[in-house]
C-alpha cells in the first residue's frame, strides 16, 4: 500500500526542463545534448531566442521548424520559441530545469554569470550542465556556417535537413549539388 502511494506521488512530480538557445542552426552537438537531457525529465522544452538582435541568420519559424524536423521522433521532447526573461517563461511553463551544454572552459565563464543570474531571479529553478559529447566540443553554429562558407564538408556535424538548408541559405544549392 505504501509502495502504491509512493509511485503514484513521484509520478505526479513531473519534471519539466527548459533547454533554452539560439540555435542558429541547430548542430549535431545540440541534438546529442537534447537526447541526453531528455532522459533526465519527464518533458524536454526546446525553446529558440527569439531575440533579433543577435541577427540571426535563419528566422525563429526556421530555427524551429529545423528542431521540429530533427526531434520529432523524441516522444518527450517539444519545441517552442521565447523572448524576455528566461526564468519567467520557465515558470509559465512549470519548468524547474534549465539545461545548458558545456563545450571547453571557455563556455564556463559565460555558463556561470548565467546560471548564477538566473538562480538570483528564480531560485527554484535550477540550471543543470552536461558535458558535450566529445565528438563535438569544437562545435558551434558559427564555425559550421563558416565551414560551409568556405566550401568544407560538414557531414555529421549538422543533421541533413539543416545541412541543406545551409548550403541553399550561404551557397544558392541543395546539399546533393556540391
Ligand atoms: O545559444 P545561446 O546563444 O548561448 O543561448 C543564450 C540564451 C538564449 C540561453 C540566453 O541568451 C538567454 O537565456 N536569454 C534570455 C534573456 C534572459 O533571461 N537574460 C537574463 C538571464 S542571463
């Protein structure tokens, strides 16, 4: 009886996780990161910046549509876009977890004033880092759009339909026309 009613309480806290970015376009290195911070809570929130100032290369309706396409077969996983303060758009949506990607100690600095400042406006929100795969910690959407800029191959370091999408954005062609 007790173990009944102890499964059922842990089953009603549910764990929902933002992983919040620009992901401008999305990289191979994000995607391993969705799949392993999805096994970490009951629901994973993708949710791209919709912040132009940045300039963006791809709008927040491709950035997303690019996610979509590339995490459909995750079951726990959703896609979605904000602006304003992250801690305030995570508790509209009833998230306790940030999740943020860690490359080089380069990232850490950045990931720390984050993730403290974050703990300051909302401190029942917790951010959780993961390490990068290490077959992608020299990965980044900047140096994907730069390689293809420049004629080099970026085969597993982006998923396909962002490829793709790359080469008709930065060289006018399908990824099948090299
Ligand atoms: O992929 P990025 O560019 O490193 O992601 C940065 C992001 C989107 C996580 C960050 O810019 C952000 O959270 N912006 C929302 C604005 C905000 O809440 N700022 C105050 C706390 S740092």
């Amino acid at each position: 009886m007790e173990a009944i009613r102890f499964s059922a309480q842990v089953s009603a806290l549910s764990v929902i996780g933002i992983y919040p970015g620009t992901f401008d376009p999305l990289t191979s290195g994000h995607l391993d990161l969705i799949e392993r911070g999805s096994h970490l809570v009951d629901k994973l929130i993708v949710s791209v910046l919709a912040n132009e100032a940045k300039q963006p290369m791809f709008s927040v309706e491709e950035r997303t549509e690019m996610l979509r396409e590339s995490t459909s077969h995750f079951t726990n996983v959703e896609v979605d876009s904000f602006d304003g303060l992250l801690v305030e758009y995570a508790s509209a949506h009833g998230a306790t977890l940030l999740l943020r990607g860690i490359r080089a100690v380069s990232d850490y600095e950045y990931e720390l004033q984050m993730a403290l400042m974050n703990r300051r406006l909302n401190p029942k929100i917790e951010t959780v880092f993961l390490m990068a795969g290490e077959s992608y910690s020299f990965l980044s959407s900047r140096l994907v759009k730069e390689v293809i800029r420049l004629g080099g191959d970026v085969k597993d370091m982006v998923p396909p339909n962002v490829e793709e999408r790359l080469r008709a954005r930065l060289l006018g062609a399908t990824a099948g026309k090299r």
